[in-house]
C-alpha cells in the first residue's frame, strides 16, 4: 500500500500508528482534516484479515467523521481510530484503553475520541484516567450519556424534513413507515412517529425488540418479507447496504416514496443514490439525518453537556436536509452528492479565513 498516496488522494492530514508491547495495544488513528475544529471520532475495537484493511478503515471512517461534523454545522473536524483485536488472545482491556488514553493526550487536543463499534462507556472511561480527550465517558463531569435518543430525535426530524419535500407537508399523520430494525434508535423512532399518528410498520431480526415494538403498537413483518407491504416512507435503522439492486425494485413496488433512516451507508454503491434520483424517490443522505449522536457528543464540550442546547442543535437537522435538497436542485444532482457538497462548501469558506492570524486559536476545546 502506498500510504503517503492515499494521504494525497483525499487530503488526509495525519495517520497515527500506536503499539505498546506490555498491553497489546496495536492501534491506528487517522486526522481526516481539522479545518473546523479537532478532529472527532470513536475508537473501533475491531478484528482485521490484514492490517492494511484496519488502514484502509481507520481512513474511510475518518474521511466520512469529517463530513458529518461539516455538513450537521459542527466546529469539529473528522478523525477515527481502529484497535486491532486479536481473538486468539486474552487482553487486560484496562491496561489497553489506557495505554491508548495516554497516546491520545500525547496529541494534545487534534484528536477526541469516543465509543465505536467494540467500545462502550465502560472503556470510554479507561481511556479518560489518562486524557480528557474523550467523550461519552460516565466518569467525567458533564457527560451526556446514551447518545441513541439524539440519533432517533435527529432522525425523526429529518424525516419530516424528507416528508415535506415528498408529500408536500412535514407531517407524519397518516403515513405508513416502515422502520427496519427497532433497536436503540429505531424503537424510538417508532415511538416518535406513533405520537404524531403515523402507522409503523417494523421488522427487526430479534424476537426481543419485535416483542417491544408489537407492544407499542407496530404492525410487525418479517425481515425477509420487508417490502411485502405498502408504505410511504422507509426507515433502514440496522445494517447499511439495504439499498441496493435486489432490493431497489421492492421499494419501488412497496409504493415507497421517501428513505430516511439511522443506519450508516444505507446505499451499497454510490450508482445505487443515483437510481433513487432516477426513480424520483426522495433520499435523505444518512450520514446527515443520523447526525444527532453525534451533535450530542460534541456539546459536551461547550463548558459541559447542556440537554436543551443539544436538542436545539438537533432539530437543525430538518434545516440541513433542507439544505441538501436545495443543493441537488441548484445543481440538478442525487442528494447523496448534494450532501458531500454541503459539507466541501463549509470546509472551503472557512478554510479561506485561515489565512488570517491569530495567536490563539479558539477551538470547541478552549470556549
């Protein structure tokens, strides 16, 4: 792999390796760009093949930090970190995250983390004993806790925003949503949309939150008759690549007009956003209408989590999907695209400005 190749390739401002012989710690963080802030990104606890694949993921993941915190109006910037986890041996996890922890305070503020896939609160607070760099910890004064109500409340209002564009109003009275996966974020969302008189529809792999959703009030369908039924609106809040081309056509025939939903990399290919365009269905790019976990997260920072300041920032998602739709039409593009330009137009305004001095910085780190 040519590394400093990719670096160029997509304007990559650091890639960091870590190892420490004593706990096991093998790690790597990627800087994507810091243009609007410090770079912000959970810690994945992850089994590679090979460690160009943790390369190539610490990368890819950091490059797409960057975007949501841009396109969400964060002044934060994009990084992420992976931890190679050998399954054939046994770790001291506090030894690890810690060790890890002291690398973090070793970049001096250009690098926040926070829990990932394979991290929880638990090891959040293993890394926050050696650096304050790090958010979603229980330990730390002015935490903001569970991050999924944030995800849900984001999505839900990007939803209405998604809606409005469609129907021609943001309300959800009357339409049938079919939400895939009821976890965490999507059960909330479920719950949300029933309050305003929407009827939802779910599917989850699991019998324990089919169990919870049917209890709420949802119709259930099974996972893999998902497009058996009508709907106006579907919501993928599990795995990402739903959209795809076995499934596009089932959405087409299910009467499906709008995508809105919390799961990462809904779209398999990138060609799969310009199909949704191509069928005039209306696609609210994820990594803009999951945003507010992540809006949660970076409040901590502002003198300490402060929930009504959160939510205030949250409800802009509606405004930012707007926003996205109004790009695509400017320039007659599928909204996946439109989002990366909202997201490359803030970075490259502010990055003009950079050329005026200051002898201290103020960052999210120093209000």
């Amino acid at each position: 792999m040519d590394i400093f190749k990719a670096l160029e390739e997509y304007d990559y401002e650091q890639l960091i390796f870590m190892n420490d012989k004593e706990t096991g710690l093998k790690a790597i963080t990627c800087i994507h760009d810091t243009t609007l802030g410090p770079g912000l990104g959970g810690t994945r606890y992850w089994t590679y093949e090979k460690e160009e694949e943790a390369i190539l993921d610490a990368m890819r993941l950091a490059k797409g930090m960057t975007y949501k915190n841009a396109a969400s109006g964060l002044p934060i910037g994009g990084a992420k970190t992976v931890i190679l986890k050998d399954p054939d041996k046994e770790v001291n996890k506090e030894a690890m995250f810690r060790a890890f922890g002291r690398f973090v305070e070793g970049l001096n503020g250009r690098y926040i983390t926070a829990a990932d896939v394979g991290t929880t609160e638990i090891e959040m607070d293993y890394i926050y004993q050696e650096t304050n760099y790090v958010a979603g910890t229980g330990l730390k004064p002015g935490t903001s806790g569970n991050p999924s109500p944030s995800t849900a409340h984001g999505v839900y209002v990007g939803m209405k925003a998604a809606a409005k564009k469609a129907f021609g109003s943001s309300s959800l009275e009357g339409k049938r949503i079919l939400i895939e996966g009821v976890g965490k974020v999507g059960y909330i969302l479920a719950e949300k949309a029933i309050a305003e008189g929407a009827h939802v529809i779910a599917a989850d792999l699991f019998e324990e939150p089919r169990k919870r959703a049917r209890a709420l009030g949802c119709q259930i369908v099974a996972s893999d008759d998902l497009f058996s039924v009508q709907a106006d609106i579907y919501a993928p809040c599990a795995l990402g690549a739903t959209v795809n081309d076995d499934s596009l056509e089932k959405i087409k025939a299910a009467g499906i007009k709008v995508i809105a939903g919390a799961a990462n990399n809904q779209l398999e290919e990138a060609r799969h956003g310009d199909k949704l365009e191509e069928m005039g269905l209306i696609y609210a790019p994820d990594y803009i209408i999951n945003s507010g976990g992540v809006i949660q997260v970076a409040d901590e920072f502002n003198g300490g989590y402060n929930e009504a300041r959160a939510r205030m920032s949250i409800d802009r998602v509606y405004d930012q999907i707007e926003k996205v739709f109004a790009i695509a039409e400017r320039d007659g593009i599928p909204s996946y695209k439109a989002a990366d330009i909202l997201a490359e137009e803030r970075i490259a305004a502010v990055r003009g400005t950079r050329s005026i001095f200051s002898q201290h910085t103020k960052s999210i780190l120093n209000r």
